[in-house]
C-alpha cells in the first residue's frame, strides 16, 4: 500500500479530473498560434481542393490550397483571427479562434492522407451560430476557376 501522502481520495480525483478539464476548454491557457505551428497542415498537398459540406446538398466549394491554414475558419476565409490551440498532432489540430466582431469559431481537423481531411467547426459568424462537417479533397492543380487564397 503506498504511504498516505500518495493516496488520491476519489474527491480530489474528481478534482484533479475537473481541473485538466477546464485547462483543455479554456483557450486563454492554450498558446496563441503562429503560421506554420500545426503538424497536421504540413501534410497536406497544395492545390485545388474541393470542399464539400456534410448535408447541405449540392454545395461543394472549390479554393486554390496555398496556406492549408486557411481550412481552420472555414465560415471567416480571409480574415485575420486570434487562434489558440486545443490539440496539435500530427494528423490533428483543433483551435479555437476570434475574429473580434465578425465572430468566432472551433474547428477540429483531421488529416486522413494529404489529399483529404475532416473538417468539423462550430461558432457564430456575423452574429450567427453555425455548425458543420466538411470533407475536403484535393482535386488537382490549381485552375482560374477555383478560389485563390
């Protein structure tokens, strides 16, 4: 048995757990992200990808992939956000962001291979909340028709 100083009750446990808890839900704990700081990203192809949002039928958008940053605000493209990350893994970021009054956002994205991810981000743009689940593929190079950014 291990001395009493080491004993963990099971009310500090339920501390101990509820503690970690709130540091991994509270981004002003979590460090402010520079460009190129998600291990993730840096698997990913540039090129023309094509998004395509889960349940909204026939909406499938097109941009040329230059930064693949630009897929953690999926509902705030362009706009220069304050980012904190959650979680930064090989095959995984989750950030949360602020884009001051434009709105915020949480996205979580998982890399499968370096043509295609798993987009899922919540928030509220322009006042209003929103919800989604994009898989995103790459397509090809680059062509006039898809976005560029």
């Amino acid at each position: 048995m291990a001395p009493q100083w080491m004993q963990v009750t099971k009310m500090s446990r339920g501390l101990l757990w509820s503690a970690m808890a709130l540091g991994m839900a509270c981004p002003a704990g979590s460090a402010v992200a520079q460009a190129g700081d998600y291990g993730a990203l840096t698997a990913l192809e540039s090129g023309e990808w094509e998004l395509v949002e889960r349940g909204a039928a026939g909406n499938a958008r097109r941009v040329c992939l230059g930064d693949p940053a630009q897929l953690l605000q999926p509902r705030h493209p362009g706009r220069q956000c304050k980012r904190f990350v959650l979680e930064n893994s090989a095959r995984r970021v989750a950030i949360t962001y602020d884009c001051a009054h434009a709105g915020q956002g949480r996205t979580a994205l998982r890399v499968e291979t370096g043509r295609l991810v798993q987009i899922d981000s919540q928030g509220v743009s322009d006042g209003s909340p929103f919800a989604m689940v994009i898989e995103g593929r790459r397509v090809g190079a680059c062509r006039a028709t898809a976005l560029q950014r």
